[in-house]
C-alpha cells in the first residue's frame, strides 16, 4: 500500500504539478509569439504533465478516497485541471473517508 501521508511525496507532487502548469503555460505562450527554441521550454512542461498525471492516477487508485469513480473520470475527462483540483482537495477526500465508515459500523 501507498504511504500517502508522507511530506516529501506531496512536496513532489505539488512540484510536478506546479512545473507542469508553469513550463506548459509558458511554451505555449511562446509558440504562440513565435519565440526560437519554444519547443525547449513545452516538452520538459508536457513531461511533467505525464509523470504527475501518472503519480496522481496511480495513487488515486491504489487508496480509499471519496467519490473514486468522480476522481477517475475527471482524470480522463480534464486531464489538464484535474491533477491541480485533486492536489488541492487530498487531504479532504482522504479524511472524509474515514468518519463516514466509523458513522455505517455504528448503525449496524
């Protein structure tokens, strides 16, 4: 199992997804301005944006979150927001998790 609560492991998806939106914005708005050498600054961007795509769908299935099956299909539906939204929501959806099965064994 994922040890999701260690700081160095969000500290490094919250890097690569930073990078990501900070390389990709930036080469795209120099491919558009026409810039020499703009593909040097778009693909370390979209890189980024594989591997923390990757990192995030892969913990997103390994661990109990709540609204699993939203998380997923917003991962392929947006790909581009998703992994920001999520990284900004974590902590919730993991700990909203947990009250919600303590509260159903009490009613059983």
């Amino acid at each position: 199992m994922i040890n999701i609560n260690t700081g160095k492991r969000v500290k490094f998806l919250w890097a690569l997804v930073f990078s990501h939106l900070v390389l990709v914005s930036i080469g795209s708005i120099a491919k558009i301005l026409h810039w020499t050498n703009w593909e040097y600054i778009l693909l370390p961007g979209f890189i980024c944006f594989f591997i923390s795509w990757f990192v995030i769908l892969t913990e997103m299935i390994n661990i109990k979150i709540y609204n699993k099956t939203f998380w997923l299909m917003s991962m392929f539906i947006l790909p581009t927001i998703s992994p920001v939204v999520y990284m900004i929501r974590r902590e919730k959806l993991i700990r909203f998790i947990e009250p919600v099965d303590q509260e159903l064994t009490l009613f059983h």
